[in-house]
C-alpha cells in the first residue's frame, strides 16, 4: 500500500468558513481605519475654518504666522538652538547619574548611612517642591553672587547647574520605583549566593530597574529638552531668546513659532520612540507572563 507523500500530508488549507471569517475581520479593520481617518480630516479641516474664518485671523496670521519675518529670525535662532542640544547632552547623563546615587541611598539600610539617607530623603522632597524656573533664577543671579572660586560665573553653567538639580530628584524617583519593582525573591536569591547588599544591589537589583524605568525616563528627557528653553530667563542666549530679542525689536512674534516647531521637530520623534520602547517591553513582559 503506497504512503502519501509528507508533504502532502502537511499541507493545511484553511476552511471555506475560516476565510470567510478573516475576509470578514479584513472589511471590519479597513472599515475602522476609513471611518478614523475621515474622521480626522473633518475634525482638522472644521478646526483650520474655525480659525481662519474669525474676525481676528488676519491679525493674529500678521503676528505669528509672517512669512518675512520667520525667514529673516530662522538663521539666528538655528544657530541659537544647537545651545539648548548642547545643554540637554550635557545635561541628560549628569542628571542620569545623580538620580541613580540619589535613589540608592535613598534605599540604604545600614545604620552608618542614615544621615546620606535623610539627606536624600530631603534633597528630592525640597527640590522637587521648586519650579523649574525658579531654581533657574535662584542658580542664574544667586550663585554667581557667591564669588566661589574655581567655579564658572557663566549663566549658561548655572542654567545647566539648575536643570540637572531639578530634574535629578524627578529622576531618583523613578529610578526608586524600578528598584522597589523588583520582587523580593531576588535580593533572597541573591543572599542566598553569597552576595552582599552592595553587590546585590550593583548586579541583581539595578540592572533590572534600570531595564524597566526607560520609558518614564525617556519621558522626563522630554520634558528636559523643552525646560532647556528656561535658560532665556537669566540671560542665556539661546533659542527662545533669540525669538524674543527679534519680537521685540520688530515687534512681531512670528519667531516664538518657528522656535516652537524647532522643539517639537526635536521632541516628537523622542516621544514616539519612548511609546514604541514601552510597548517592546509590555509585550515582553506578557510574553515571559506565559
């Protein structure tokens, strides 16, 4: 008696009825994303008609939206703006750094380490009751007051100084949440080996937090990016400085526009990337859940 060939006996062609249902699943999912986009476009284009048939649009398009004046402010606030990247680069892995001591001496256990404890403790209550802008001028017109030597006087220093010190404490939290996330079967199993709170703390324990508070701190670097603007307010001159000193000047605030695409044109690709990284790592948390 002859076999069917293997192959044939691992063909598998789906049911008249089950293509029937994914033709039916297809139709309901174009259907969907038809009905959102029209959506959309109408939500969008009655918006756009709203604006630009009201009484003041022709004013309102004369100050902030003048063709002359965005061309003539774009050179001087392109060369301004590589000023706010260059604080948020150098910024970003300062502020990294700190947040994470903060957050695990936050977490120390040890009776000789209360006082850097409570140090902490208050460093992130305090400085994270402060606005942004406030420690910005507090650090902008405060600290170069103090004459300390072998420190900069430079606005441009302390604007730095003062977003690293802010966002620091919002950093240490979310650092703290990863550490606390971590189930405490891990320090147990780490005891168990031999390890100290020290080494647990360095190969078990921040690993994994770290892994797991991307996507929030991604967020807080963000928001970074803009408060980097913050800096105008003590002299520095940068972007929005720039649009401002040229609004002034011609009396026009068509450069607070270009410099705001500038940021968004800066921000929102980070945005996106940090929705994207959260949703890699759901997926793998469901995935290992199974």
């Amino acid at each position: 008696m002859t076999q069917p060939p293997a192959e044939a006996a691992t063909t598998w062609e789906p049911s008249p009825r089950e293509l029937e249902r994914r033709e039916i699943r297809r139709r309901l999912r174009l259907r969907s994303t038809v009905i959102a986009t029209v959506a959309v476009v109408v939500a969008f284009v009655g918006v756009g008609v709203l604006v630009v048939t009201s009484p003041g649009w022709p004013r309102v398009h004369e100050a902030f939206f003048n063709g002359h004046h965005a061309r003539a402010s774009l050179p001087g606030i392109w060369s301004a703006f590589w000023l706010n990247v260059k604080m948020f680069l150098v910024a970003e892995p300062l502020i990294l750094v700190l947040g994470l001591a903060i957050a695990v001496a936050r977490g120390a256990r040890s009776p000789w380490l209360v006082p850097v404890r409570l140090v902490a403790v208050v460093y992130t209550d305090l400085v994270r009751g402060i606005p942004t802008i406030l420690l910005v001028l507090l650090f902008g017109f405060g600290m170069p007051s103090l004459q300390l030597q072998g420190v900069p006087n430079s606005p441009i220093f302390w604007a730095t100084t003062a977003l690293v010190v802010s966002y620091s404490a919002y950093v240490a939290e979310v650092f703290r949440s990863g550490i606390e996330s971590i189930h405490p079967s891990q320090v147990a199993s780490a005891e168990a080996l031999g390890l100290g709170r020290g080494q647990t703390m360095r190969y078990v324990v921040v690993p994994q937090a770290v892994r797991r508070v991307v996507p929030p701190l991604l967020n807080d670097f963000v928001s970074l990016q803009k408060d980097t603007a913050l800096a105008s307010t003590i002299g520095v001159f940068e972007a929005v400085f720039v649009a401002r000193d040229y609004g002034n000047y011609n009396f026009n605030y068509t450069p607070y526009v270009v410099v705001a695409i500038f940021f968004v044109v800066l921000t929102i690709p980070l945005a996106r990337f940090t929705d994207w990284l959260g949703r890699r790592y759901s997926e793998r948390e469901r995935a290992g859940a199974r």
